[in-house]
C-alpha cells in the first residue's frame, strides 16, 4: 500500500431498507468522491436491491439472510477481489452520516490504525438507552479496553473504516451476529491496532434498534459468551498481521477474497 | 484379568492419557488437554488407590446422583466451550446448551428447590436410568446443532460466492456505472429466506 491515493470503497448493509437508501447512496457518493459506492442487500424482501442500483451503487443481492456479519464479509471479500485498499463501513439506515466518513479518513492518515471507529459522540456520551442499555454497552467498553490496552469508547459502532492487512483478515473470520465487539477482539489476538474518532451519529431515520426486549438478553449473553471464549483461542497465525503483511508483499493482489478455509 | 491387572491396566492408560494431556499437540487445543488431563489424573488416582472405588459406593444414593448429575453437567459445560473455541459450533446454539447444564448444575447442589418441586409435580427423584438416557439424548441433540452450525456456515459461503458472481457477471454485460440492469425485473421477492427470528 504504497500508493499515496488509496482505492476506497463505501460498504452499506442493508436489510429491508429501500426507504431512505437512494439519498444516503447519493450523500455517500458527493461526501467521498472517487469511491465505489456498494450496497450489499442481505436477502432484502422489498426494494433495497432496485433503489440501491439506480442511486449508483453497486450492489450485492445476496440470495439468503445471513445476517449482519455474513453480510459485511460479503462486502469484505468484494473489496479485496476488486483491488481496494480501505473499506469505509456505515449503516443502511442512516444513523451513520456519510458526511462524518471524511473524519475517519483524516483518522487513518494520522494514525494508520488498521481500524478506525466513528465512536458516538453525542452529549458527550455514546451511552443512550435504559440504564440496563448502557451497564451494559459501558461493561463491553471497559473489557474491550482492558483486552485491547486503548481505550474504546464506542465497542457497538459499526461506523468504520477497514484498511488492508485486516480486510483479509476479516474477510475469511469474521462474526455472524452482532459482529462489531467480537471483531474487535478478534483483530487484537491477530496483532492489529485500532484508533477512535469522534463523530455525529444522527438519531435514526426510521424504525428502532433491533436490539430491544429478549434481543438485548440475548444480545448480552451471546457477546458475553463469545468474548469469553475470544480469550481461550489462539492466535491464528496464518491471519495474523505480519502474516498477511507478507503475503501481500509476496503476491501482489492476488488474494482471491474467497473462503480458503 | 486380576483386580491388581485392572490396576496396571487403568494406571498405564491414565498415564498415556496424562502424557497426551500435557505434552501432545492435539490441534493445540489447550481446554481439551485439561479435559484429558483431569480425566487421566482420576484414573491414575483410582488406580493408585482403588479405596476411593468403595468409599463412593458407600455414600448415600442421593449423594451419588447428585455427584453423577454434576459431572455430567461439567462436561456439558466444557465440551460446548471447546467446541465454540474450535468454531465448530455457533453461540447461538450453545447458549441453549450451557443453560441446560447450568439447570442440572443447580439442581445437584441445592436440592431444597428440587424437594419442592418434586413435592409439587407428586413425582420422585430422577431414577439413574432416567439420567443415562438423558445423557444419550443430551449427545445425539449436541450432534444436531453442531451439524446445524455447519450447514448454516455452507449456506453462507455459497451466498456470498453468488452474490459475487451475479454482480461480476452484470458489470461484465453492461459496464459497471449504468442505471439499470436487465436482471432487475427478474428478481423480485420470491423464495426469499426469512431471517432468523
């Protein structure tokens, strides 16, 4: 990645979300121009797929629900099979304006973090919700932090910017469900860094967060449990920084962003 | 064989058994050498000392089951931990897993609430055959959702791999910035996959 202009892509995952989609496509494409815009549709029942298209995106239709994580590896993979060197990764549903994807960018160039997280910056706190809501989101910080020796303020953000040697990575290990505090640690045991930028989240356009009722319990318990086995594995050294480092200075880019495992 | 032949025998395979445990590199896979090596060590013990043999058959019935309910609910515990650990098994089925044993758990070491139940329902205490097929039943339903896991994996693979294909395939026909795709019309909402829950 010696090239002084990156190749950089926009990744939205979108689940039903043909309402509003067409204009965040459009914002996405005048806040960072010169980048691909993709839109993967992870098995959407309505428009999303259509509207994304003619908003100018390219867009992955996939075939079956695979959840937010299949859904973003799917766009991982595309990303190294076309050549791009950074991936920026915002919401389908307009909580993360693409306007503040600029700041994420000038993040990566001053601290050429692996990852760069758009942490909430609202009133001073990412922590929003019932009290329960945010025990909980503030215990994931704090581990997240512990495990990570930085300090994360924002572990459920999705709003990132992706860089190369960790998209590989990503791109063959990457959670299923509520991916974004397991990928964290995920990316410490293989040896990558990460930064944080302060960014304005908008309040969400339409609908609620998901993660409400049974969902939060579950939501809780299933992190809990993966982020406590996170600790039990080693590192996998075929997709460990320095690993994936060599491999692209070996091979150029060749890596075929298909499933080697 | 002699009881001091049994003795040999349970102390040399608890001894290989130790030996795989602590030094083998079985797919570095370190909770199962613990696993191995706990059950090595009780071998070797049992065979150094087969006194503990008898004591436990001394012990009152209910001990014994709660013994046996609380080992069995362990092993749940640990071979769900290594399997997720090996990624052979999802979070989302397992969780179904721990709380069950974490249920049995409970159950033999505080009995006060099982009395009551028990006391309840009119019915007696699980009898041990109850329990082993229990535990059958607890291996062949574990195999299940390993396999579930994996064929969900598949499916995820193969979605992603034609999600790419049909996106190539398209650019390569009509150039990668153009409005509209002839195959927008052919794909409207068919046999979709609902999500899960």
């Amino acid at each position: 990645m010696s090239k002084s202009n990156p190749r950089i892509m926009v990744l939205i995952p979108a689940f039903n979300e043909a309402e509003g989609l067409a204009d965040l496509v459009a914002r996405a494409r005048k806040s960072l121009p010169d980048t691909r815009v993709v839109v993967i549709s992870d098995g959407s029942t309505d428009d999303t797929a259509r509207v994304a298209r003619s908003a100018g995106a390219v867009v992955l239709d996939l075939p079956c629900n695979l959840g937010v994580g299949g859904a973003v590896q799917a766009g991982f993979q595309y990303a190294i099979a076309e050549g791009f060197d950074l991936v920026v990764r915002m919401d389908g549903d307009g909580q993360h304006p693409p306007e503040e994807a600029p700041k994420l960018l000038e993040g990566w160039r001053a601290t050429r973090a692996d990852l760069v997280i758009g942490a909430r910056f609202h009133d001073g706190s990412p922590f929003q919700g019932t009290p329960v809501r945010q025990a909980g989101i503030r215990a994931l910080a704090v581990f997240l932090s512990v495990v990570c020796r930085t300090r994360i303020s924002d572990p459920t953000s999705g709003f990132w910017l992706v860089s190369r040697p960790l998209l590989d990575c990503f791109a063959r290990e990457y959670p299923v469900e509520y991916p974004e505090p397991e990928a964290i640690a995920l990316l410490r045991r293989q040896g990558f860094t990460l930064a944080e930028v302060p960014v304005q989240f908008h309040p969400r356009r339409h609908g609620r967060s998901s993660i409400n009722g049974w969902r939060a319990i579950y939501y809780g318990l299933k992190v809990g449990l993966a982020l406590f086995i996170e600790r039990l594995r080693p590192v996998d050294h075929r997709l460990s920084k320095t690993a994936l480092l060599m491999k692209m200075a070996h091979s150029g880019n060749t890596t075929t962003g298909a499933d080697a495992s | 064989m002699t009881p001091a032949g049994w003795r040999v025998f349970a102390a040399a395979v608890g001894a290989a058994a130790l030996g795989w445990g602590l030094f083998g590199k079985w797919r570095a896979a370190r909770t199962s050498r613990w696993a191995v090596g706990i059950i090595a060590g009780t071998l070797v013990a049992l065979a150094a000392h087969p006194g503990w043999a008898d004591r436990l058959a001394t012990l009152p019935h209910m001990i014994r089951i709660r013994l046996i309910m609380g080992i069995v609910s362990v092993l749940v515990m640990v071979v769900n931990v290594e399997a997720i650990r090996r990624s052979r098994l999802r979070e989302r089925y397992a969780l179904l897993w721990i709380g069950t044993s974490l249920f049995i758990l409970a159950g033999a070491l505080f009995t006060g609430w099982l009395d009551r139940l028990s006391a309840a329902l009119g019915m007696q205490y699980v009898s041990i055959i109850v329990a082993v097929i229990f535990v059958f039943l607890l291996l062949v339903a574990f195999q299940f959702s390993v396999e579930i896991s994996r064929l969900n994996e598949d499916r995820a693979r193969l979605a992603r791999r034609l999600a790419l294909l049909e996106t190539k395939w398209e650019m390569q026909k009509v150039g990668p910035s153009t409005e509209q795709t002839p195959a927008d019309a052919s794909a409207p909402t068919d046999s979709r996959v609902q999500p899960p829950s």
